[in-house]
C-alpha cells in the first residue's frame, strides 16, 4: 500500500516542461529522477519497471526481434494491473502497429493474413490493405502524416510524429491523474519522451527505421493482442 503524502511529495516534487522538441534535455537527469523513484513502493516500481521496458523507444531499436517484442508484451499487459496504464500501453501498441503496417506496405508487403500486429486495429488493417491510411484516418489522424513522411524517406520528421502523438496521448491520460501512482508512471513515460528526441539525429533515425522496416512484425499475424489483454 503507498504512503499517499509520500506520492504527493514525489509528485510535487518533478518539474514540469510543456517544450518537447524545443527544451535541449528533459526537465532533470535520469539520476535524479531516480532518486525521486526511491519513495514508489517496491510494487509500483515494478510495474513502472516493466513498461518502461515495454514501451522504451530505445529497446526496440535495432535487435529487438518480433517474437521478442510480443513475448514482452503479453508478458507487460499481464503485470499491469491499474486499468489507465493498460490503456496507455494499448495505445502505444496500436501506433506501433500502423506505422508498421504502413512499413511493410511501402516496402511491397502483402497483405498479411490474419491479425496483423498488437491491439483493436489489428483485423482492421489487413481488412484495409489497399486504403492509403487502412481507413484509420479518423481514429489516428495523424496516420496520413506519417505516411507522406515515410514515402518521402524522412525518418527524422516521422520520429518527431510519433513522440509527438505519443506525448499528447500520455498528456490526455496525465490530466485524469494527480497524486498517485498512475501520475508518477505517466510523467516518467513522458520524460523518455524528452530523453528520446534529445538524443534524436537524422543518421540514426534513418538506420533504426530501415531496420524496423525489414521486420515490419510481418510474423506477429497469429498473435491476438485482445485476447491476451481480456
């Protein structure tokens, strides 16, 4: 059971900062950041354990293979047990799954059979190969955007996309949230988000999106996202 006066301290005790692609770095150090960590209890820092793992841009870049990235996340779901943080995870693997999709696609992809991918869109989006936006521009309106960034090769400008959406989701899900556990998970998910484009460049971009594109979780079509998250 947490210390309600410890996570108002905690909570009070982060900095702010609304200027994503503009601040140079996060709001403070990971090292002090961690420090202010200290006061979760040994169940919530578990579970903040695992989505940062989960959800990590970092972890995904260059090795991580698609039976790996499943594996971790049905293992995520399973260790998340408050309901709002589940539905942040579900998000991010919905974005996830266009943008692979749109990948695959641009680099001659078939549609694939079955499920495609993580989370509601997954039947959806192979149902909706031949759409330029898998008829999803409603639901994820910045789906179009993404795609002219990356048949335009600008992996820099489709990264800044994706932490942007990603940002202003997790800002949505912040406004439900105060002084408790689920605050301090969704500010720490955000401050990778700092920490992701600060370390951002061009060449980089170009090298880790090629090589998510070879993978494209074209062999994930078996894996259904909704059962394992029921």
């Amino acid at each position: 059971m947490s210390d309600p006066d410890a996570y108002i301290a905690l909570i009070s005790s982060l900095p702010g900062s609304e200027r994503l692609f503009v601040a140079k770095q996060p709001p403070l150090s990971r090292l002090r950041l961690d420090r202010r960590l200290k006061a979760l209890t040994p169940e919530d820092a578990q579970v903040l354990k695992v989505m940062e793992h989960a959800l990590s841009w970092n972890e995904y870049d260059m090795d991580v293979t698609d039976a790996q990235a499943v594996e971790r996340c049905k293992k995520a779901l399973a260790d998340i047990p408050q309901p709002s943080l589940r539905s942040v995870f579900q998000e991010r693997m919905d974005l996830r799954t266009a943008v692979a999709a749109l990948r695959l696609r641009g680099h001659g992809g078939s549609p694939p059979a079955g499920a495609f991918g993580f989370g509601r869109w997954s039947r959806h989006i192979p149902a909706n190969w031949g759409d330029p936006d898998f008829r999803l521009s409603v639901p994820m309106p910045w789906i179009k955007e993404a795609r002219q960034l990356l048949e335009a090769e600008d992996p820099l400008g489709l990264e800044r996309l994706l932490l942007s959406v990603s940002h202003k989701q997790l800002k949505r899900h912040a406004g439900r949230h105060l002084f408790d556990f689920e605050a301090v998970a969704i500010y720490v998910l955000i401050w990778n988000i700092f920490d992701r484009w600060a370390q951002s460049n061009a060449q980089d971009a170009a090298i880790r999106f090629e090589k998510l594109a070879q993978q494209a979780m074209a062999n994930v079509a078996d894996f259904d996202f909704e059962r394992v998250s029921a």
